[in-house]
C-alpha cells in the first residue's frame, strides 16, 4: 500500500501489522527479488571457489618460482595502474568539458506549482540529537510548496538521545517523525527502506541530518527530470563541505569531492557509465525506485550499488549542477572510519553484479562495463596496493637491492616510473584545477601536499578489506557535528566559492 496523505500515513504508522510487514520487506525485498543482487551473502559459491583457486595458484607460485612470481603481480599491477591512469584522466576530461546539468533559478521557479510532483524527502538519522534543529530549518529552506512536500525523519525506535532532540522540537506540520524497528542489518539502507513504506511522493530523494541543501534544488531536479529522457530515472546534485578551512583534512576533503561530483561524475554521466551515487542528495522516480527493489539494506555503500543496480536495468543516472552542503571530518579517525567503509562497499558492490558479469556486459556495453571494474573493484585494490609500492620505494631508495631489478623488468619498470611520475602528476594537478575551477583557490597549498591524503586512503583501504573477510555487513557509524568552524560564516564562504565555480563552468573552456 502507497499512502496519498498524511492521515493515511498517521493510520499506518499506528498499524503494528502493516509496521511488521514495512520492516520485513525493508530487510528481504530485494533478497526476495533476487538473491544474488544482495550484499548479505558477501561471496557467491562460485566467487569462493574462483577466489580459493586464485590464492592457491598465487600461493604456489610463490614458493616454486619467488622472483618470476613477484614480477609478474608487480607487472599486472603496474599495467593496472596505467589503465586506470588513463582512464581517470579521461572520465576527467569529459566532465570538465561537458560538466553537470545547469537549471537556472528561473527556470526552476518557471515551473507552476500546480504542477509539482508529490516529493518525499527520506533523512536518515543514528545517534545524532545535535542535529535535528538545523534539519528542520534546513527542510524549510527548501523552495517546494509544502502541501506537495513529505519530510520523513527516519529514526531507530531506540535511538533514545535523537528522538527526545526530535520531541523538544515540537511537532511540525512539514517533518514526521518515523521509528525503524531495531532489527538487523543497522544500517541506513535498512532506515530508507521502511522509511518509503510511508513515503507519499512520486519523487523520492535521500538527505543526511547534517545536510544543508540549495533551497531550489528540489525544483531543479523536477526540470531535469522533465528536460532529460525517460531512461533518466535519478538525478544527484552535488555535495561539498561548509567547514572547509577547519584544517588540512578538510580541505583535502573539500578538494577530493570537487573532484569526484564535480568532474568524474559528470565525466562518467557524458560516457554514459554506471554512476555511484553519493550517498546524499539524491532523486529517485518512486515507481523505478520500486520496481528494481529500492536499497541494498546490506550493502555499506548503498548508494554506490544502487546506482550501479539503475544502470544494469538499463536507466541512467544525471548528475545536476546544485550544491548541497556537508560537514566534513576534522578527526582523522573518523575519517578512516567513514573512508574504510566506502571502500569496503564498493567492493561489496562490485561482487554483487559481477555475480552475472555477461548479463551486466550485455546491459552495460564493453566500455561502460570495463569502466565500472576499474572504477569499483579497482579504486579500493590500487589504495592498498599504493601502500605496497610506497614500501617499495622507500627500500629502494635506502638501499636499492639488487633483486629490484628482477621483480622490475625492463618495460614494466619504465611504466612504473610513468605512474610514479605522471600518475602521482595528474592527480595533484586535478586537485588544483578542481579548487580553481570551484572557486577555493586558498587550498592551493593544501592540494600541493595531498600525498600524505592518499596516504590516509590506503590505510582506510586496507581496513575496509580487511573488514570485508571478517564483518562485511558492518555499518562504521560516522560522527558529526565535530567542526571547530562557524557553520554560517564557513557556509557563507562555501556558497560564495561555489558561485564562482558555477560562473566559471559558463566560461567554457579548458585548463
């Protein structure tokens, strides 16, 4: 049952019969679906025994023919990384070029209201009472009419620190406060899931409790729905950070998503690659929503496989020019925290549809398949190989042993030097045209000592595969409201800086 209003979602949040059924298809609908495209199984049979053989032959290998052996994964490895190399800066390209989808604010503010989409709008929220006051003032910014907007807080039932944040509040005609049964998996996705069982809008999007998003952006993403195709089933804005200037984490944060929704997604949206979305911001048509199972309530990077899962349905996926603000992390262990549980989902993700690899080359086409290996597998395995290679260097540089000249023939130690030099190269320089291109030239130096970032990446890396063998369902709680910053002066800065980003995308042009 879809609710219409808000006295048909009152009556079925007081029904324990139609709550125990919510929270049944909240965990098992997509199990129900189909079992093979869930996360709750880590491995498939097929996938054990592919894996078991693999690190048998690796294994021996190892011991029979030591320096062949190490030659050849150092060779495989270096090969990778080109091809990665090559395909970054590519996906980069086209992004910088082609950018996001721009919507005016007139032509948001076009559209009659009248005309509006019911919209629902799903926050997700765990142990965080500091937050609630700025969520509702946040959801009030937002520029929709509010008999056409649906605002779910959505709760864990024994959160009790955040539901009594939510009870001093008051009650509010535009948030409801919806309780999530405790049950595992505890994840956010598992919240989503029982959260769209009361969701009335035929435009569902996704917003964190600490989100404060552009107050038009729900209007824009309805006229990007309407200016796209009807194979364009989700929109995601972009997201940034308001205490930027907190210190060198933060503006290494701020630099890497300029990068990632700013360049790479656009740049993947132009390829017409499958898009991991973020985990915020996000606008979903209901019915499509629906139909291929919602979220993953297993999967840690939820979003990242759902967008991936829009694409193996053969939808896609347009990333929109409007900026929604984030904290970012100024603990660098919660930082390790938050980072190693992306890298474990995309992972996760990847096994998922590599369960049906010739199905998802079908759907997907040679390039965009390949593009999604490199960039799901392939982004956690190059962090924790970086640390491999780094420790490599440092030997060799201490006391350049002999038997580096074994494991680095000839033509693989050139294309090792090419990836130490212009992969290590394009990467600083896609930092410092991401905070110029985004208005934040004060990062400059920030971007210039970004190693010791990636650093950090492949620490986070090795935990969140380390995390995949022994507790791969395991959502690491990210803690917010840490900033040492005024949230208004910093969100007035972040805004201001983001202005000029856009300014300077209507210039056109290259680097």
């Amino acid at each position: 049952m879809t609710p219409r209003n808000d006295r048909e979602v009152a009556e079925l949040l007081d029904d324990p019969e139609y709550r125990h059924a919510a929270l049944y298809d909240a965990v098992e609908r997509l199990r129900d679906i189909d079992s093979q495209m869930t996360a709750s199984v880590p491995f498939s049979r097929g996938q054990k025994i592919l894996g078991a053989i693999g690190a048998a032959v690796i294994i021996v290998l190892l011991v029979l023919f030591t320096i062949p052996a190490v030659a050849g994964l150092v060779s495989i490895a270096t090969v990778v990384y080109i091809l990665a190399l090559i395909d970054r800066l590519t996906i980069f390209r086209r992004g910088l070029v082609n950018g996001a989808i721009v919507i005016p604010d007139d032509e948001a503010r076009m559209i009659p209201d009248d005309e509006l989409p019911l919209y629902t709008v799903l926050v997700p929220a765990y142990g965080e009472p500091e937050v609630v006051g700025d969520l509702i003032a946040a959801m009030e910014s937002l520029e929709y009419p509010h008999d056409k907007l649906q605002v779910l807080l959505l709760l864990e039932a024994d959160d009790e620190p955040t539901i009594e944040a939510a009870r001093d509040m008051g009650s509010h005609d535009l948030v409801t406060v919806v309780l999530v049964p405790p049950a595992d998996p505890r994840t956010k996705p598992k919240a989503c899931n029982y959260g769209l069982h009361f969701a009335t809008g035929d435009i569902v999007a996704i917003y964190d409790a600490e989100d404060l998003p552009d107050p038009l952006q729900l209007r824009r993403a309805v006229a990007a729905f309407r200016a796209e195709d009807e194979t364009v089933v989700c929109v995601q804005g972009k997201l940034n950070f308001h205490n930027a200037r907190d210190n060198i984490l933060t503006e290494w944060f701020v630099a890497d998503y300029g990068i990632w929704f700013s360049y790479l997604l656009p740049g993947l949206m132009a390829s017409r690659a499958p898009i991991p979305l973020g985990g915020t911001s996000n606008h979903f048509l209901r019915q499509v929503l629906d139909d291929i199972g919602a979220w993953d309530p297993f999967n840690v990077t939820e979003d990242a496989d759902l967008g991936v899962r829009i694409a193996g349905n053969g939808y896609r996926t347009a990333v929109l020019d409007s900026l929604t603000l984030e904290e970012a992390n100024v603990d660098a262990i919660n930082w390790v925290r938050q980072r190693s549980r992306w890298y474990k989902g995309y992972m996760q993700t990847w096994l998922v549809h590599m369960r049906r690899p010739v199905d998802l080359w079908r759907i997907l086409g040679p390039v965009a398949w390949y593009r999604f290996t490199l960039l799901i597998a392939g982004t956690p395995l190059i962090a924790c190989m970086n640390m491999v290679f780094w420790l490599i260097m440092v030997v060799w540089i201490a006391g350049q042993p002999k038997v580096f000249a074994d494991i680095f023939p000839g033509p693989i130690y050139y294309l090792s030097l090419i990836s130490l030099i212009f992969g290590n190269g394009a990467a600083i320089y896609m930092n410092l045209v991401a905070i110029r291109e985004d208005g934040r030239s004060g990062l400059m130096w920030s971007a210039l000592l970004v190693p010791v970032y990636w650093v950090m990446m492949s620490v986070a890396a090795i935990k969140g595969m380390w995390q995949m063998l022994v507790n791969p369902s395991y959502w690491e709680k990210t803690f917010h409201g840490l900033a040492t910053g005024s949230k208004d002066e910093a969100d007035d800065s972040a805004v201001s800086d983001a202005d000029a980003g856009a300014a300077r995308a209507t210039e056109g042009g290259t680097p």
